[in-house]
C-alpha cells in the first residue's frame, strides 16, 4: 500500500508541476481529471481492480479535497520544521509574528540556490534532505529514507483519521439534510 501512496504523490507532484500549482484545488477541471485517471490507474494495477469510469468521474471533486488536504498538512509540518524562516516580525500590530505564504515560501526556496544570504541556510539544509536521495535503495549510511517513510506513514495516518471525520460530518449533514 505504501508504493501505491507513493505513486499517487508522486502523480500529484508531477502534475502540480507541469501545470505550475501549488494545490491540487488550483487545477483546471481537465488537469483534475487527468490527475484522478492517473490515481485510479495506479490503483488498479496496484491493487488489480478495476475501478469505473463512472466512480472516477462521480468521486473527482471529493478526491480532489483528499489530495489537498495530504498537502497542507505535509507542508504545515515542514513549515514547522523551518519556523525560523517563515515567520516575519510584524510591527505595531497586536500580534508579534506572522507566517508567510506557501507562494513566498516556494520563491524564497527557488532563490535560495542563487542566494550566498545566511538566512538560506535553512532551506538549503532542508534541501539537502532530498538532494541524492533514492528512496528505492537501502542505504545503512542514510537515515534520511527512513525519516521521510516515517513523515509519510504520519501523513497517511492523518489522512485516514480526516477522512473518517469527514465521512462522520457527510453523514451528519446528510441527516440534517
């Protein structure tokens, strides 16, 4: 299950990326649908079912929301990682931080290999966490596949208990309905 995780996110990178989003709600309807055939693909021959035309189109607007709520909560955790840099002083306003954008977010990280600025430093450490990875090779001299598997595995618990809370709600307000 895990490999089909990883296929369906690396789906989403690659589309996210060849259409310049940073969130799968961003997609135009055409992108969105292409992403859930992908999905669906991956699961089928994954799995070795065969999912209908008609679910996927049914379920695109609903698996959509699943694909950008894996993302936000992926990115608050980095964000977390890498508070320091995200968070902007503000001045005569009754809060005394604020966080930037995931948009200024992604700008400072594409500037930060241009940038000899110490405040980089950050981002190129995060950077080197990815950098000559290959997730498919056990390296015993390299915990940072293991860290990343474990960053995943908490995403996809995380998504399973927000997709139960959000089949619990579709029920409640069915019956509400």
């Amino acid at each position: 299950m895990r490999d089909l995780a990883v296929a369906i996110d690396n789906t989403l990178r690659s589309v996210l990326t060849q259409e310049h989003k940073t969130h799968a709600l961003e997609l135009d309807e055409a992108a969105k649908g292409q992403l859930c055939s992908d999905a669906a693909k991956i699961i089928s021959e994954g799995l070795n079912v065969n999912i209908p035309v008609e679910l996927i189109i049914g379920e695109r607007s609903r698996a959509i929301v699943f694909f950008g709520i894996k993302e936000a909560y992926v990115y608050r955790d980095w964000q977390q990682a890498i508070g320091d840099l995200l968070l902007v002083d503000l001045v005569g306003a009754p809060r005394r931080f604020d966080v930037r954008g995931y948009d200024r977010f992604e700008t400072l990280f594409l500037d930060s290999h241009e940038s000899e600025e110490t405040s980089f430093r950050w981002i190129r450490r995060l950077d080197a966490v990815f950098a000559g990875l290959e997730p498919d090779k056990d390296d015993v001299f390299d915990a940072r596949r293991d860290q990343l598997k474990r960053v995943l595995e908490a995403s996809l618990r995380l998504q399973e208990v927000l997709e139960k809370k959000i089949n619990q709600y579709s029920k409640l307000t069915a019956r509400v309905i």
